[in-house]
C-alpha cells in the first residue's frame, strides 16, 4: 500500500549540526523583510530612517508580545490595573513632569562632514569621517512639536508623547477614585511613544516611533510604612526580579539577559536598574555587546508630587500653580494623606520584539542543507499551526486541510493557515523560518484513516493523531484551553 507517511518522514533527517552562534541584527533585519516582519517607512519614497513598519507576521509577533506582557502584569496579578492614554496631553503635562526644561540630548556636529551626533555615544571623534572638528555640544530637546487647533501658534503648542509614563501619573486620581484601590497598586499601558532621536538606527532598536509598555506601581512612602509591610526598595527587587523571568519564561536565554545597574541616574530616580540584552553579539568587546531592554526605576514620589496642587516651597507658594489635583492618597492606617513612591518598570515593545527574534534564530544543517528556524516560545509565534496538503492537485486532501483549517480557526484561541503554493519540504521550511511550532500534514492515507501527521519545528518528530480530536490535541501542544 502506498504509505505516504513514510514518505513524509524521508524529508526529515536528524539535526546533524546545530549552531550556536547569535545572529546579529543585520541577519534578522534581512529576515524580518524578507518574511514579512517589518518593512522600512515610505520604502517606495525612499524611507524615512527612522520608523518602520510591521508587515503580516510582525504584527502577529507584536501582539502576542503585548498580550504575553498584558497578561503577566495585568490579569495574572490582583493588584495592577490597565489604562489606555491619548497620545497628545496638555502642554503643561511636559512643563510639570521636566520634559520641556530636561528631555534632550547632548548634539555635536561635525564640521567636516556635517554629520550630527549623539556627544554621550561617541568618543572625541566623528565616527563617520574620523574628524576631530566639532562644534562644543548643545543640548536638543527630543519631543516632537505639533499644534492643536487651526492656529498654528505657541498658544496651540503639544507634543507627540515621549513617554507612556505621564498619562499614568496624570490619571492617578481617575483610577483610584473609580477604583477604590488601597496601596500599593499599579497601573499599566502599552502605546506609543515618539522621540526626536539624534541618531536612530540598528534596524528596530532605536526609531523615532517606538511603542512601550509601561508599569507605575504606586506604593507607601517609607515613613508611612506599617509593620511587615514591603518598603519602596524591596518592591523595586521584586520587580527586577520579576520582569527578568517574564523575559526568560518566554524563552529568551538566561545568558543574553543581564541585570546592570545605572549609574547616571535621572533627576526622579533614586535607583535604576536596566535589562540589558545582548543586542550586538558581533561587537568583540563584550563588554559592548550589551544595551538597554527595559528600565526599571524607583522615582520615588517626584512625579505624583510635580502633578500636584500641594506642595509648597519655603515661602508657601505652590509649586504647581496650574494643577487642580490633590494627588495625594489617603492613608486610613496613619491617618494621612501621603504622596506614594513609584516603582516603574519600563520596556520597549520594539525592543522586545527584536530580542525575542534574535535569541530565537538558529542556523542548523539538515542532511547537508541550511535549515533556518526562529525557535520562538508558542505564545509568541506569529502562525500557530500550518496546514499543508500532500498533493494540490487532489481536492478530497485540499478540502479536508482546509476544512481543518478552518476548524482550528473557529477555536479563537490561534493563528492558523493553510498552505499548497509549494512542495512539502519547501513549506516546513518555510514556516520553520517564521516560527510556526505546529505543522499538520494531510497524505493520501488521511481520506482513509482519518488521521493527519503533526510535525514539530524544532525537534522536526512527526506524529499521527486522529482528526477527530485535532482541535483538542493542537490546543495541548500549544498550552491553550481549547476543545476539551
Ligand atoms: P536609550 O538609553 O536607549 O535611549 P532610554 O534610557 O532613554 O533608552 P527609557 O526612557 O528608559 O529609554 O525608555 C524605556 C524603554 O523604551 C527602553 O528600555 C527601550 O526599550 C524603549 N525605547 C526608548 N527609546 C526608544 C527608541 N528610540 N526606539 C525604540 N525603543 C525605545
């Protein structure tokens, strides 16, 4: 009897070489345009440098990066809230949290080639022409400028968001008095946020239009702390602790993630801690290979205090003359009103998404071929499971694939696609190179047993299993609740 099941599994050899070497950003930037992960900006005008956009898959990685987060801070927690800013905020927003007066970087041109640089990222000559002549740094503030309203003034004068954080602060109040919250509490948002940078670059790591996800976890002030209760600096541990294992439990490799303790502290922080990631795994220092993942910062009660009505100085007068909010919380143990200290872990989606695809990318050699494969955590894979017929030319196996398809759709719970446009080797690989952990093959034998072959990406072991409880099985693998 003809077994094409057999016949399936000629295709797939043992792993005879399986590198262990990191892709560096460029290789991913290559596959990532390629597959469908993110274009440049305006490419058919040339691009704009600066912002890029997600294509197909990228987007199906974008969110389940934002769904995996939302859900560990958010619905696996009793004790953070989600909140869902404007992008533009009253001018005075930027005045009061010091962005107007702080948020800039230091630029230097370069007299020769006319390049401008970050001062802070480079050593005392133009990286670009290898000139010494340039000008003495000048602060250049990073906030994009736009104009509310039909007059294009100082009077309509906004900005695009540098940040997510502000419109958490700003809401503080909001989500206490409609939540009855008690501290400590949080509050988390995902958005987008927009930065002037002097010199973006490195593919997704630095742009002008980024996205955050961003946590302000609001607790007591160390005077107004009750016994056994945690003080601010041991609830920044335990959020250090607890963003690096999110990073980890969704795969990344525990020696590409570090912990690196800031030593330039920003006006509001007390204590910041980064996690880094090994962004730049060619560079030889390895000291270098290393930049920012996610901060995570203790600003104390500066940004509650800024946003408030009360706090006056030696003189009484009010710091804050233009805010109509208490923002104080009042504490029914001590009997007070108390500015909270916030704990804010604060990351970068793009970044994410960059790291998770990095670490997840592997060079193998299959039976004397290059086999590429994102081994990407099934929460984060952009496609679930691939359907693929045996034969496109037989309508019982292209129907039956595409009614499993259609099944495995219907559950809610995943992305499913159906694939004939290639030989059945070509389409493992395929979505081998995008991170598809399930692939299900429907044969000839599939019309007579009612079974179909699922095939795993990373150990490339097929199975048999009934059609029948395909939606049960698939659910299992990929550690969803789905059809029991
Ligand atoms: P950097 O030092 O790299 O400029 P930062 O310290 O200014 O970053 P934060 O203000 O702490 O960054 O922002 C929090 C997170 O937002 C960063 O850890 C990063 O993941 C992300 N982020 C910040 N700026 C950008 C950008 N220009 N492009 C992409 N992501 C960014």
């Amino acid at each position: 009897m003809y077994n094409s099941s057999a016949r399936l599994k000629a295709f797939e050899v043992q792993i005879v070489r399986n590198e262990t070497v990191m892709a560096d950003i460029e290789t991913i930037a290559s596959l990532a345009k390629r597959r469908g992960f993110a274009f440049q900006s305006s490419d058919i005008y040339g691009g704009l440098g600066s912002v890029w956009d997600y294509g197909p898959l990228g987007v199906e990685l974008k969110n389940n990066v934002k769904r995996a987060w939302w859900r560990a801070v958010v619905y696996e927690r009793d004790d953070v809230v989600g909140l869902d800013a404007g992008i533009l905020m009253n001018r005075l927003v930027w005045k009061y949290s010091g962005h107007e007066e702080t948020f800039s970087d230091p630029l230097v041109d370069c007299r020769k080639c006319k390049s401008r640089l970050r001062a802070d990222k480079i050593e005392d000559k133009c990286p670009v022409c290898g000139s010494v002549d340039l000008t003495p740094p000048r602060q250049f503030n990073l906030m994009f400028r736009t104009t509310v309203g039909p007059v294009e003034d100082e009077s309509g004068l906004a900005y695009l968001r540098p940040e997510t954080a502000q419109g958490i602060f700003v809401n503080f109040k909001n989500v206490l008095d409609s939540t009855n919250r008690k501290l400590p509490f949080g509050v988390a948002q995902i958005g987008k946020a927009f930065r002037n940078e002097i010199t973006p670059g490195n593919f997704i790591f630095r742009t002008r239009e980024f996205e955050q996800m961003e946590i302000e976890f609001f607790v007591k002030p160390p005077d107004a702390l009750s016994e056994g209760e945690l003080t601010d600096e041991e609830w920044h541990e335990r959020w250090i602790e607890d963003r690096l294992n999110w990073y980890i439990s969704l795969g990344m490799r525990a020696d590409n993630i570090r912990k690196h303790e800031q030593e330039l502290l920003a006006h509001y922080s007390k204590r910041t801690v980064d996690l880094e990631y090994r962004f730049f795994p060619d560079r030889e220092d390895e000291e270098k290979q290393w930049d920012e993942l996610e901060g995570i910062a203790n600003r104390t009660d500066f940004d509650l205090k800024a946003h408030s009505k009360k706090p006056v100085d030696a003189e009484g007068k009010r710091l804050n003359p233009d805010s109509i909010a208490d923002q104080t919380f009042f504490d029914h143990a001590t009997n007070q009103h108390l500015f909270p200290y916030v704990i804010e872990p604060s990351a970068g989606v793009d970044r994410s998404v960059l790291a998770f695809l990095m670490d997840a990318y592997h060079e193998e050699e299959v039976r004397g071929e290059k086999r590429i494969v994102l081994k990407l955590h099934r929460d984060l894979a952009p496609i679930k499971v691939a359907v693929l017929p045996l034969a496109r030319n037989k309508e019982g196996i292209v129907n039956l694939a595409k009614e499993i398809k259609s099944r495995l759709q219907r559950t809610g719970a995943m992305r499913a696609v159906y694939d004939d446009t290639a030989g059945i080797g070509k389409l493992y690989r395929r979505q081998d190179e995008v991170g598809t952990p399930l692939c299900i093959t429907v044969d000839h034998q599939s019309l007579e047993d009612n079974e179909v072959t699922i095939r795993d990406r990373d150990t490339m072991e097929q199975e048999r299993v009934p059609i029948a409880e395909i939606e049960t099985i698939i659910g299992k693998k990929l550690g969803l609740a789905v059809g029991s």
